[in-house]
C-alpha cells in the first residue's frame, strides 16, 4: 500500500514537471551581424550565446507587435531610434532578456523564454564597443526570427 502511493507520487512529480529548455538554439554574434534561424518551433525554448568576433556583443531579445516586420525595423533604426522607443513602438511588452559573451567566448549564462506560435522577435545588439563606434544594430547587428 505505501510503495504505491511512492510509485503514484514520483508519477505525478514527472508529469507536472515542465519541460524547460527542450528546445536549445544557439545564436552567434559577429562582428558585426547575428547568425539566427528564420524560423523557431512554439514552446519554452533555451537561448546560448556565442560570439566569435574581436569585440563583446550582447543578443537582446523583444517580442514584436503583431504585423510588425523587419523592414519596420530597419526604417527605424536607420532613422537613430533608441531601444527603449523601439521597444515602445514596435515591442509587446518589456525585453524578453539580455545575454553578452566577451570576444571569443560564449555567455556564462542561457536564456529560457516562451515562444508565442504565430509571432515574431526581434534580436539586436546595442553595445558601442570599440569606444567611439557606432551601435552595432547600426552596422547591422539585428535580425528577426518567427515562430511556427
Ligand atoms: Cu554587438
């Protein structure tokens, strides 16, 4: 009678246990570009970091507002928007979250977000690295990826 309720007990923690980060994406950040794919599954999904250029970068992630495309996005950051009124513009809601990987590393830490079936996010670099530099979305560090 006891080892049942233990069996129907581990049962129940197994199944009740997300499955966080069943999907892993690697995204690497160059100098000055990111290599992403197009197209994500729907689900809790874990981003890693790698960045492979001489300067750090950084790979924020953003929610974008339904019929927002790239070419929105371009317009705007050609136009010297900031983050936060892109963020107001274009995103639906707050920054997902940040990773930054130091030149030649990947990050030490990984990031977990929910992907919506249906949207699209954008990733973009906004570190001024060397001093003096432009932001780096501004040499072409952004891109967009959907979810299907
Ligand atoms: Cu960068």
């Amino acid at each position: 009678m006891m080892r049942g309720a233990w069996v129907l007990l581990a049962v129940l923690v197994c199944v009740s246990i997300p499955r966080l980060g069943a999907e892993e994406v690697k995204i690497i950040g160059r100098d000055f570009a990111f290599d992403a794919p197009a197209m994500l599954g729907a689900g809790m999904t874990t981003f890693s970091f790698e960045n492979p250029g001489d300067v750090r970068h950084e790979m924020i992630i953003v929610q974008l507002r339904q019929a927002v495309t790239e070419q929105h996005i371009q317009e705007a950051l050609q136009g010297g928007i900031t983050l936060r009124k892109l963020r107001e513009q274009f995103g639906d809601g707050d920054l997902l979250g940040i990773l930054l990987a130091m030149p030649h590393q990947s990050s030490a830490g990984k990031l977990i977000v929910n992907l919506v079936r249906g949207r699209t996010y954008l990733i973009i670099c906004q570190i001024e690295e060397p001093p003096g530099a432009p932001r780096h979305n501004l040499l072409g560090m952004y891109t967009t990826f959907s979810v299907e």
